[in-house]
C-alpha cells in the first residue's frame, strides 16, 4: 500500500468560526455507520429542502409565508423529504423530538434561509443520533466556551491514550460488548490555520502553533445510552482560555500533535467513565498527575494502580467503581507517598474555611467530599471535587466585619486581627462534571444543587507534622502568652504604624512552602544587604509554615505590590505541643530574631525581652513594607499568560 490519502484520512484539520459550526464538526468526528459513510451531508441537505419546497408549493429563494402551522404536517412534510434523501435515517431517531430541540417558531419564520438553517441543524442532528460514538453538543458548546472563535481543531482519529488502554485491557476487553481500544484526540489552536501551516518546515510556523495552542481532549469509547462519547484526559493552559482571573497551580504538560511538540502549563482534567473510574477515582488520578508530573517525589497514576493498591484492602469488588470511602481514598493517596490529613465541617464547623484556604494558599490539591441529603437519586448523592486555586477578586473589608468569626484582636493592644481566608469566597474548582476550572463559590461546589461539602482531604508531604490547625495554634500561643502581642505593639508604635477594626485592620495569611523557594523569593526582592545576608544563611527544614503580617490598606491596593509588615516562620517538622518551640524565626518591622536547629525559643525571647528598651536593638537595615511571598499560586489573567503575583 503506497497511498499517502489513506493516511490523510487519520487526520483533519478543522476550522470553526462560530456556534453555527458545531453540528457540522460532531458528525465529522463521529463514528458513522457503514451505510452513511460516504454520504455527502450538503448535498442532502439542498435536495430535502428542495423537496420540502417542491411539497409546500413553494420556489426556492422566496418568502416561507405560508409553511403549515400544524405540527403533525411540518413533521410529516420534513420526515418525508429526509427519509426519500438520505435511507433509513427517520427509523433511527425521532424527527418530531429533535425539532422540539431546535429553537424556531415556524409560525415566525419569514424568509427561506433561516428556514434552510433549521433543516440543516435538523439533519445534522437526526445524522448526529444515528452514529456509533458521538461528542455531545453540551459538552462541546462547554469545552468551545472556553477556547472562543475561531478555533482551529486537529481530529485524530486514531489516539492511543495510556489511561483509556490500562482501563481496557484490565476491564473493557473482558466485557461482551465490543469497546474500542483507540481514542479520539482533539488539539486546539486560537485563531485560523490550514495545512501548509501544520506540515510547512519552518521555524515560524513552530513559533506561531506553538503560541496558538491551547490544549487537547482526549474522546473515549462511549458508555452512555445515547451514544454519547466520553470525555478523557483534558489539559488546557487556562492562560489560553476563557475564565477569569484566578491564582491557580499547574505544571508543564509536552505533546506530539502531527509530529510537532508542543508545551503548555495546566493542571490535569479526566472525566469518570462509570466502570474503572467514579469522580474520587478522577480526583485522586488528577492529583498523582499533577503532583508526579511536577515532583521526582510522586509517581503518575493508572486506575489500575488504584484497584491494586486497595484490593487487599476492601471486602467488595472494585469494579465497577462505585466510589472511594473517605479511608480508601486517603489510603491511596499514604501509598503514593503523601500523609494525608482529614478535615471535616462536623469536628470544626465554621472554621473549616480557615483551613481549607490555608491549604489552598499553600498550593496543596485539596479534595472535598460533597454530600446531597436531600437526594433521591442515589447518582447524585455524593461527589467528589478537587480545588486548586481561587479567584482573585476579595470580599470588602465591610462584609468580612459582619462575620464575628473572621476577626480578634490582639491582646493588650488596641489592635485588630482578620484571617485572609475571610477576604475569598471563590474557588477554582476541577469537577468531572463540569468543563475544567470552574470558579464556584465556597460552598457551591458541584454543578447540583443543594450539594454541600462536609469535609476535605490535604494531600500533605511526608515530613510535614504540623497542620493548618496547629499553626493556628502556635501563632496565637505566641501572640497570647509569648511577648508577641507586645512586641509587634511596640514595633508599630515605634514607627508609627496604626491597624484598627474599623478601616486598617492587621491581616494574618497563613501558608506552608518549601524553605529553598521562600529564601529564594525574600533575596530576590530584598532591600537591603542585611536582608540578603539573612535570607540567603538562615537555617530552615525542608518545609516551613509561615504567617505574614500584612497592613490591610495595602493590601487592597491592587497596584502596590509591598504589605508585608512582618512574619513568623514556624517548623513544619515540630508538633503543636512544642509550641513556641516551632518558631524559627520573627520578624516585625525592623526588627529580627532567629534560632538555630541547636537552640530554644528561649534565644528569641531574650530578643523579645530587649525590646522594651527600643534604643538596645540592633540598627539592621530591614525595610518594610516589603512584598508577599507569592511562589505558591501564579496569577492567571484572562487572554494573558501566568505571572508568580500576590495572592
């Protein structure tokens, strides 16, 4: 076999301009039956309305003024036309349903191409039903919401997806219903490109693609009654894309779309197919992914690997999945080299928000467990979703004052304190049945209502013993009980700095990070040689929880990037029990103070002590307000691309 067109046939590049182009693309890339297979679509179409015509009495091109109003005569009048244009199509869908899906008053239809517009929508519909595997239109419109118009769309019709294929030959092959091994991929590109662009040998062309690419989806073998394709691996670069600002986490995906390379920064997306994977099986698959593709610390993930993994562990069969108990998924999640840690809104109510954002802004993969009480199909009961971000936008300063919960002040001071978590309400959610980064608001979750969430799992690392909780707790400890309260007091009052309630309160923002990019972040915006020779020797674990101070009217300029007034360096490796023991390292305007991995707490609370005589504490040069540690979350803007911005 020598004919190069055989192979062309494997590929199509695929230019849509606008929502009119859908119907047309489904039934390109569907799976056709044989005896449609060389049917020419447009042709059809010009002979039914022809026909439709030729029925009503009517000349093509003029007014369709009098086009029956009764509903039993179009329908019979268009299924004629169809069924004597193109065989056996009326018996396998429903003409007189799908034109209840089609949005037109025939009594209202007044000029003869908006009528061939319907019956071109209609025709491709009623064609679209009749294939073997087809990508639903909702779907679709979601994922082209997304990408905007013109798109640019390479059909691979031949994919072998590594994921689809475990799954295959670990179940699929043993079932008696014939599921095909190969998959569907759909690359997309902004903007209009044809062949010479795809196959040409130049550099520029590599260039422009490659700024162009927005991402790929992967189509799976169809499990569903309608015929209707699944949904796999997703990954967008939601720079490319069409969602709001947000700070989210992603990592660097490669791809080979008709022998091109192409990159992009995403965070991984896969849809549940009913039989080796449910959502917590989708959600766990898309944390290992990302996690392994982005640490040498984690490994990539299969379904198999999760049926493995918990075989010795259930007394039920894994498959079909019919979800992951609470235990189960932790469990998998401690195999695979984390130490997970459990939250729920029954042990800590109304301060759960407190701790899942904590772990946001600590770019920790949180998964939530959804429940819907009030659910009477057991499909929709339960859910599981995974959040990687949230929005950028913050609540005003008035709202967060309304919620008694958010604020405290400080003890002996006339100082007030807010948790940033209370300034966010948005989420960046990946929910299988939503299109990928989704923003919801907290507690709105899932796409089905009265869904709500009654706990969360933190996929934590290893070494990592003190939790969001606890840092809480060290934190208070030491403003409470430690000097702390005093302390910032006198800092503030020294340089004259005043956070009241009522319109400049002091923000505390709770993270944990590695100490490499932390020290790395402060000497690279230091101020001074002081804060570079600190940054750049002080001894910290591998991990660190850190708690910044932060001036609120800074904070809420969105142009002054420097709020930062102090911070508190806490051991992530210590127990809550040691409390000021866990402090590594303060500091509070100009002034500093640090222990080594040999000594107390009690070598910073002699520091501490010194304050009280302000002319005995060393004339370091530390400037403030200095810049947020913002190396967790980037900054995603709309139609721009990922900048490492404050959060």
């Amino acid at each position: 076999m020598n004919d190069l067109n055989i192979l062309n046939n494997n590929t199509d590049i695929l230019v849509l301009d606008s929502e009119d182009d859908i119907y047309q693309f489904i039934w390109t890339i569907s799976d056709k039956p044989s005896i449609y297979q060389g049917l020419n679509v447009e042709l059809a179409i010009k002979e039914i309305i022809q026909k439709i015509q030729s029925k009503i009495g009517k000349k093509e091109n003029e007014l369709v003024e009098q086009l029956p109003t009764n509903k039993e005569t179009i329908v019979k009048i268009i299924s004629y036309a169809i069924d004597d244009t193109i065989p056996d199509l009326t018996l396998l869908c429903d003409v007189s349903q799908l034109i209840e899906t089609i949005p037109l008053q025939f009594e209202e239809c007044n000029f003869f191409d908006e009528f061939s517009f319907f019956i071109k929508r209609l025709v491709y519909k009623a064609l679209i039903n009749a294939t073997l595997n087809h990508i639903s239109e909702y779907d679709l419109q979601q994922i082209l919401s997304l990408t905007g118009f013109p798109v640019t769309v390479v059909f691979e019709r031949y994919y072998c997806d590594k994921v689809h294929r475990d799954s295959y030959y670990n179940y699929f092959s043993r079932m008696f219903r014939d599921i095909n091994r190969n998959c569907h991929r759909l690359s997309f590109f902004k903007g209009e490109f044809d062949l010479d662009a795809f196959y040409g040998v130049y550099d520029s062309d590599d260039t422009q693609l490659q700024l162009a690419f927005m991402g790929c989806m992967v189509l799976t073998a169809s499990f569903d009654l309608n015929n209707q394709t699944s949904i796999g691996r997703v990954f967008f670069d939601p720079c490319k894309i069409n969602i709001p600002d947000c700070y989210i986490r992603t990592t660097r995906f490669s791809f080979c779309v008709l022998g091109r390379k192409f990159e992009l920064e995403a965070y991984p997306f896969i849809r549940q197919n009913l039989v080796s994977m449910s959502c917590s099986e989708s959600s766990l698959w898309n944390i290992l992914e990302y996690f392994g593709n982005k640490y040498s610390d984690y490994k990539r993930l299969l379904p198999s690997d999760i049926i493995d993994c918990l075989d010795d562990y259930n007394e039920e069969r894994m498959i079909p999945s019919s979800g992951l108990e609470n235990s189960s998924f932790s469990a998998v999640l401690k195999h695979f080299g984390f130490e997970p840690k459990q939250y729920t809104e029954d042990q800590y109510h109304e301060k759960l928000k407190k701790f899942f954002h904590r772990y946001i802004e600590s770019a920790v993969i949180v998964a939530m467990e959804l429940i819907n009480p009030d659910s009477e199909d057991s499909s929709q009961d339960s859910h599981s979703v995974v959040c990687i971000g949230h929005a950028k936008e913050r609540v005003s300063l008035n709202l967060v004052l309304q919620d008694e919960i958010c604020f405290d002040k400080l003890p002996k001071t006339s100082f007030c304190v807010l948790d940033s978590s209370c300034f966010y309400k948005d989420y960046v959610i990946i929910d299988d049945n939503q299109v990928p980064y989704i923003i919801n608001e907290y507690g709105a979750f899932s796409a089905f209502k009265n869904m709500k969430m009654i706990g969360f799992t933190a996929p934590i690392y290893k070494h990592v013993y003190l939790d969001a909780v606890d840092v809480e707790l060290v934190v208070k400890s030491f403003l409470d009980s430690a000097g702390g309260a005093l302390l910032i007091n006198a800092m503030f009052d020294k340089h004259g700095i005043k956070n009241n309630a009522d319109d400049n309160p002091l923000v505390l923002r709770y993270f944990l990070t590695t100490s490499r990019n932390f020290k790395r972040h402060r000497f690279s915006t230091s101020q001074s040689l002081d804060e570079r020779i600190f940054y750049s020797n002080i001894i910290f674990p591998k991990m660190i929880w850190v708690c910044e101070l932060i001036d609120y009217s800074l904070y809420t300029r969105q142009s002054v990037e420097k709020c930062v007034l102090g911070e508190i360096v806490i051991d992530s490796t210590a127990v809550k029990s040691e409390l000021f023991n866990s402090i590594l390292s303060l500091r509070i305007c100009d002034f500093i103070s640090f222990r080594t991995p040999q000594e107390t707490y009690d070598s910073i609370r002699r520091d501490i002590s010194a304050t009280h005589d302000l002319q005995s504490i060393p004339n370091y040069e530390f400037i403030f307000p200095y810049k947020m540690y913002s190396n967790n979350l980037k900054l995603n803007k709309k139609g721009g691309s990922q900048a490492n911005e404050d959060s």
